[in-house]
C-alpha cells in the first residue's frame, strides 16, 4: 500500500513537471514572437509614415508597449 502511494506521488510530480517545462517552453516561443513583432512594428512604422514623424510615432508605440508591460506586471504579477 505505501509503496503505491510513492508510485502514484511521482507519477503526480512528473506531470507537474512535465507541465512546467511546457509552459516554460511556450513562454520563451513568446517571447521570441513578442520581440519579432516589437521590431516588426518599428519597421512598419518607418516604411508607413513619412521620416520625419517615424520616430515620433516609433516613441509613442514604445511608450505603449511599456503601459502594456507595467499594467500586466501590476496586475498580474503584483497583486496580493
């Protein structure tokens, strides 16, 4: 009976683990997609208006992109 139990706990950590690497897995392919399109969009930005206001609009995507950041972090990492 004990040594059923030990089997059925690891069996329970190596899902947990197994999950966890998933997910670390799929944060860094986000992360890799998260820069593609943050230098993407700077691109776009620079063939779409007219160069003396690309980095005038180039500014104001960054500043949203750091409102974006900071509102997650607070909301979602911060909170207790």
């Amino acid at each position: 009976m004990d040594e059923d139990t030990v089997q059925e706990k690891d069996k329970i950590n190596n899902i947990k683990l197994f999950k966890t690497g998933t997910i670390l897995i799929l944060l860094l392919l986000l992360l890799l997609a998260s820069f593609s399109f943050y230098y993407g969009m700077h691109s776009a930005i620079g063939n779409l208006f007219n160069y003396q206001y690309s980095d005038l609009i180039g500014s104001i995507f960054d500043l949203a992109v750091i409102m974006a950041v900071l509102y997650i972090v607070g909301e979602f990492f911060l909170k207790k």
